[in-house]
C-alpha cells in the first residue's frame, strides 16, 4: 500500500483524530496555558490539513468559551457545516456566562425544535438565571414542558434558583414544590437546596402566607434524606436575612460538623445587624475551634472593627493575617486587602489605607472606590480628585462618592459639572448621585437647578429614595423655602434620624428654636434615638435662638440618657450658646471642665462671642491660642481685627493686619450671590464689574433715601477702617450684600420674595439696612449667611436681632 492511500485509510485518520482529541482533553483541566495549547493544536489540524469531525470541534469550542476566547469560538462555529446539538450548548453557555445573553438567544432561536434536548434546554435556563433574568428563566421552563421535554434535577435546580430571584408570592413556591414532587426529584439535595432558597427569598413579600415560609423551609430542611454545605448555609443564611439570628445561632450550634460556610454566614449576619461582639466572639470560637478562616470570615470581620470603630482590634485581626497568610492567593488578598482599606480610612487613619492599597498586588474597582471613599471622608478632596482621574474604571459609585465629597467640600460648583460629565459619559444617574447633586445646589444655593434635579427624580422613579429624599429637605432649606422641606418632609413615604436631624437643623438656621426643639421631641416620641449629629443640631438651634436652659438640659442629657459623650464639636456649641448670651464665666468654666484639651473649635466660638460682645481681653486670649494651634486660618486675624475696630484702637487693627500678611494669610473675600431667571449673579464689595452695576448703585440711593424717611441712618460703628463719616456711610452702601438685594429687587416680579447668599456673616448695618428695605418695597427679603438665615419682613427680622 502506498504512503498516501495509507495516511487516508479509515484507521490511520481514527488515530490521528484520537490522538488530538487526547491532546485537547488535556486542555480541557483549565490550567492557564489551556487556551494556547489549544490553540497550537487548533493550528497543527490546519496546516497538516487534517479535518476535524464533531467531537473535536465540540471540544476545541468548549475550551475556547471556557478561556473566554468567545471571537475564536464563534469563528469556529460558523465553519462547522451542521453544527451539532453538543456545539449549539456550548456556545449558548459560552455567551451566557460572558454575559451575552443576546448571542446566546441567537442560537437559542436558531436550533430547529427537533434538535434540542434537555441539556440544551438547562443551558439556556441557568444562562439567563445567572444573569438576573428570574422572568426569562420561567418563561423557557414553561415553553421547555410545553413542548414535551420533561425536566430533570438540573433544570429544577436552575428555574428554582431563577424563581429565587423574583420570588413575591408565596404560592408560586407551593406550585413550584409540588412540580418538583411530581417530577421525582425530591430527594435530590440539589434540586432541594434550590427549593429552601426559594422559600426563603419569598418570605420579605407583602402576601399574608410569606409569615409561614420560614416555618415551610424548615419543614423542607427537616425532611431532607441527606443535606450539604449550602443546606446549613442557606438555612443559617435565610434566618439571618430575615432578623431570626438568635435561630440561626441555634442551627449553628446544632450542626454535628463544623463547617466554615455556615460560621461565615454567621459571622457576616451579626455583623451587618451590628451585633459587633457577638461577631467577635464567634470569630475567635472558630478560631479556636480548628476551623479554616478563609477570606470571607476575614473580610466580616473587618467590616465589623471598621463599622464599631474598632482600630485596634482591627490591627489584630491584620497583624495575624500577616503572621499565618505568607503567600495568600489573589483570591484571598483581594477582598481582605479591600476590606482593610475601608477599615482603616473608617478608623481616621487614611495614610496606612494608602499604604496598604499601594502595596496590593491585585486591585479592581472595589479597591478604588474604597480609597477614593477614604480621601473624600477625610477633607482632602484634591488628592481624592487625582485618586478619580486615575482610575482606570469607574462605575456609578465612584461618581456618587466624588460628586458627593465635592459638595460635603464646599465645591458644589464643581460637583454639578461632574454630575453633568457623569451623564455625557453614559452613566444614568442613580438616586446617591442626585444626592450629591442636590447637595451641590445646597452648597451654591441653587435653587432652580435644585428643583429641576427634583423633577428628574420623579420623573426616573427616584423620588422615594430616603438619601435623596434628605438631600432635598436640606437643598430647600439651605435655599430659604423651608415651607417647601416641611412638606417633603411630612410626605416621605419613610423617614430615618438623618431626615430628622435635616429638619432640627433647617428649624434652627431659620431662627426658629422653638420649632427645633419640637421636631426633637417628636422624633424621641416617634421611638428614633437620637445621634451625636441630632444634638449638634439642637444645640445649634439653641444657639441661634438664644435658648440657653434649654441648651444646657439638652447638652446634659446626651451622655445621661443615651450614652453619647460630647465631642470637641458639641463643647464648641454650648460655649457658643453661652457667648452669644453674653455668659463668659460660664463658658470659660465649661472650657475647664472638658475632659480633653480644647481645640480651634472650641476657642473660635468663643472669639466670635467675644467679638459680638466687645469682650477684648477674652478675646485675645482665645485668639493667641488659635495663632498657636491654626495660624494660617485667616478667621482669627479678620474676628481679632474686627473686635479691635470696633473698640476703636485702630493701631492695633494694624499690627494685626500686618501680622496677617507676614504670616502670608489672605482674608477670604467677602460676596454674596442671587438667582434671577435661572443665572447667578455674583457681588462683591464696591464691584464695578457687573454689567448693571450703576443701574444697581442708582437704584440704591434710590432705597436709601425712601429708608431714611422711615428713620434708618447707617450705622458707621461697623466700618472696620478708620476713614471719615462720610467715607464711611459710602463704604456701608458697597457691600456685596446690598448690591445682590438691590439687583434682586430691581429684576424679580413684583411680590416675589428675595433669596441672596453671602459667603461670609452679614453685616450688622445690612441688617438693620434690609428691615427698613423689607417695610419700603413691601416684599420678604431672605439672606443666607455663612452660619444662619435671616428673613426680613414688615420691617422685622425672624432673629429678633440675636445672631
């Protein structure tokens, strides 16, 4: 026989098919060098021009779907003539797993209903059940029954863990339950599991029977003829999930062996309900028990120390990953690593989250977003902002974070922009990146841009979200309509401590105590326990409206009834209530009284009561400490200046002037702003550069002729430069202030309430100026300032000349 009729006999092309089929099962392991293997025999076939039959091509496109290699598989298949049941499979679960549900539905469509089998019909069910499409799942199990495949154990297993997903009626599991015991699969674990899942899942529905689920699932449990490790886990998992963690303990405690999967989920549900040391407990029983801590157990508590503020113990728990993890798998040190970072940046301790995130072998997003988080929680918004721009992905949480910490900064200009490009790149906003946005308006006080987000909100179904919903009871507050954030607020479908403390601080900065204190009230009658936030705000509110009893009685029952220990910040509200009421002794006795050494908080609130009072000597006390702490925080030159100006000793209103730029501290300056038809118009002191500046300067001479009809003579003493009277009076008519409620009043519809915004506190002859404004033009006139708002109406301001 010859050389060629011998290579194409029917026994020489068996081996040779054989011998790369054997080739290629060895590819089939999955080991990292699968795919090119495959690949060099693939190309071996080609150039020796051998011709593959079904069954290698079958397994040339299993290993190239499982490689991920899905171009190369699809080239393949389309060059298979007729293409098998066995190929059509494989690449319908190829696409699915890459999450190409379209593709896989192609060839779903595409193969002739005599072709299609079982396995088929699975491949496509737990497709689209890995993919969260529950609904699509059920539909192909329907048409699987309707045209006469009977399901097996594996599609029992994937339309249940389908149903899992979109589970809301409690008969739905009833009938699905009844399916699996006419099919004969109930004995299998599996197909069992899945069934308990469901049960579970359905228990959070609104229906009257979901009450009874967990009792059915633990029937279900009960009567297993032999359970796994997801039959512990799924059990301990669903009582869990569903507040029942005291039975979960007891299933824990139960169970014959101790397997790792059921004391993770243990140890992840008492975490999350926050029951820190009963986690803590339980990680140490296992550790001391010889069970394997793998990187679920170590991520849970983590979280737990990063959640209770517990840094230490958090460094424990890293020092003896360090110690017994030499060489962890990236597996491992991914989540652990991730979850360190958030500890650490939680903790005040953003520098070593750094560390750690720049010595990780592996990152993905989570690891981004976590430091990026650390950055914009700590104040330092230009290396978050570098942080962003490095990143070499982004999903909607990196947006809300950055959106939200340039707000929280101040930078709320520079938030809205980024809201904006958010949306030019393809992301549709979710509800914490209106958030964010409506947090920005806050800042600038947008008011129009701020109603706009809202209507976006509803319009996109977001306008029961909780965080947005805060967001726009302080967007309204903040821009002067607090009629508009009560009625949000007493139209939330839900409301949480935030939504309260929202309101007790829109109260308090409108000048309205009384009004704060009764939101407080009802909020401890609504069973919401107040936070270290809620009497920050109360005691604001006490401030503001010079309630000092009350401020007391409230300052004196954080620790005592709720078991909160007053801060820096809080001390720095009560000495500010009582310097405000003129009570200096008092204060400096609480100043003694703290337990910590008082900080810039603390002796700024007392300069600035000092400067209010005219109290110098106090008040150089209170600012040689903060040139000593702060010194290049330009509000202690500025406050000292002031109360020296005041005082008239004009010699030292120079040195500190003086000490001010040797020091190379520049006074922020001061301007204020005002909406008309939907564009902001800035001021600033004495501006020309505004296009209608002189129209604005008329108009004011204008005013101030009808207001000193009705008695207003400008007040000189708050001219804080030696200067004659009448430089005086003119420099009193310059300030940024007038110039927006001038401008306002000059452009807005007649009636309409003006709303202008100062960076900085008001002046004290702009006030008493915009009382007799308020009385001449008969309009209510609204003024923010950097610390409270003002409402001037009828010749009456809603501070009742405390501020």
């Amino acid at each position: 026989m010859s050389t060629s009729t011998a290579m194409t006999s029917p026994d020489f092309v068996r081996n040779v098919a054989n011998g790369y089929a054997s080739r290629l099962q060895l590819c089939c392991l999955q080991t990292p060098t699968s795919y090119f293997l495959a690949r060099t025999i693939h190309a071996h076939m080609m150039t020796s021009g051998f011709k593959p039959r079904g069954h290698i091509f079958n397994r040339l496109l299993d290993i190239y779907c499982k490689s991920s290699r899905l171009t190369y598989a699809r080239r393949l298949f389309d060059e298979i003539r007729k293409p098998d049941i066995v190929s059509r499979t494989t690449m319908i679960t190829g696409y699915s797993a890459s999450g190409s549900l379209k593709l896989a539905r192609e060839i779903y469509s595409e193969t002739p209903l005599s072709m299609r089998d079982n396995v088929f019909y699975n491949a496509m069910i737990t497709g689209h059940s890995h993919n969260n499409d529950g609904h699509a799942s059920f539909q192909l199990f329907n048409e699987m029954r309707r045209h006469g495949f009977w399901p097996d154990n594996f599609t029992f297993t994937s339309v249940l863990g389908a149903l899992a997903l979109i589970a809301d009626n409690p008969k739905h599991c009833q009938q699905m339950h009844c399916a699996v015991v006419k099919s004969g699969t109930g004995f299998v674990t599996s197909v069992l599991n899945a069934l308990i899942s469901v049960y579970i899942n359905s228990v959070s529905s609104p229906s009257p029977l979901s009450s009874s689920l967990m009792v059915e699932a633990r029937k279900l449990f009960d009567e297993m003829p032999e359970r796994d490790e997801l039959t512990w886990t799924t059990m301990i998992t669903g009582y869990v999930r569903n507040d029942y963690l005291d039975t979960a303990r007891e299933f824990l405690d139960g169970m014959s062996e101790k397997l790792g999967v059921a004391w993770n989920a243990m140890i992840s549900g008492y975490v999350h309900h926050g029951r820190f040391q009963e986690a803590f407990d339980l990680f140490r029983k296992m550790s001391s028990s010889g069970i394997e801590l793998d990187e679920f157990t170590f991520t849970s508590v983590i979280s737990g120390c990063a959640n209770s503020g517990l840094l230490q113990l958090g460094r424990q728990v890293h020092a003896y990953i360090l110690r017994t993890e030499t060489k962890p798998a990236a597996e491992f040190s991914l989540p652990v690593n991730n979850a360190l970072v958030t500890l650490y940046w939680r903790c005040g301790e953003v520098d070593k989250a750094w560390k750690i995130f720049n010595k990780m072998p592996f990152k993905d997003l989570v690891s981004w977003n976590a430091i990026l988080s650390g950055y914009v929680n700590a104040g330092r918004i230009e290396e978050a902002s570098c942080f962003f721009r490095e990143m070499p992905e982004r999903d909607l949480l990196t947006w809300a974070v950055m959106i939200a910490g340039l707000a929280q900064n101040g930078l709320g200009e520079e938030g809205l922009k980024l809201f904006n490009q958010m949306k030019l790149e393809g992301f549709e906003p979710c509800d914490y990146a209106f958030a964010g946005a409506i947090t920005s308006c806050s800042v600038l006080g947008a008011l129009e841009n701020g109603r706009q987000l809202h209507a976006q909100l509803v319009r996109l179904g977001y306008d029961l979200s909780l965080s947005a919903g805060n967001a726009l009871i302080t967007m309204y507050a903040k821009c002067g309509v607090l009629e508009a954030a009560n009625c949000l607020f007493f139209t939330m479908p839900f409301v949480d401590s935030v939504s309260w403390n929202a309101m007790i601080a829109a109260s308090g900065q409108h000048g309205d105590g009384a009004r704060a204190l009764e939101f407080f009230e009802q909020m401890l009658k609504e069973g919401i326990f107040p936070d270290r936030i809620t009497f920050l705000t109360v005691l604001s509110a006490c401030s503001y409206a010079g309630l000092v009893e009350e401020g007391r009685q409230y300052f004196g029952m954080m620790y005592r009834l709720y078991g909160i220990t007053p801060g820096q910040d809080h001390y720095a509200r009560v000495v500010d209530l009582l310097c405000r009421a003129g009570k200096f002794s008092e204060a400096e006795d609480v100043i003694k009284s703290m337990p910590f050494e008082p900080g810039a908080l603390i002796w700024e609130a007392l300069l600035a009561g000092c400067r209010i009072h005219g109290n110098l000597e106090l008040g150089i006390q209170a600012a040689e400490r903060l040139f000593q702490l702060i010194p290049q925080h330009d509000g202690t030159y500025v406050l000292l200046s002031n109360t020296y100006a005041s005082a008239g000793r004009w010699n030292d209103v120079a040195r500190v002037r003086k000490l001010m730029r040797d020091q190379g501290v520049k006074k922020e300056p001061g301007c204020s702003w005002v909406e008309v038809e939907s564009k902001v118009h800035v001021f600033l002191v004495d501006d020309t550069r505004h296009p209608e500046a002189l129209a604005v300067y008329k108009y004011l001479d204008e005013l101030g002729l009808a207001m000193r009809n009705l008695g207003y003579t400008p007040n000189t003493k708050f001219v804080l430069h030696d200067m004659e009277s009448d430089q005086k009076e003119y420099a009193l008519s310059t300030h940024s202030e007038k110039l927006a409620v001038a401008y306002a009043l000059m452009k807005l519809p007649p009636g309409a309430m003006v709303r202008v915004f100062k960076n900085l506190r008001i002046c004290g002859d702009c006030h008493n100026a915009f009382k007799f404004m308020s009385k001449v033009v008969k309009r209510k006139i609204v003024v923010r300032d950097a610390k409270r708002f003002h409402h001037f109406s009828d010749g009456k301001c809603s501070c009742s000349d405390y501020w």
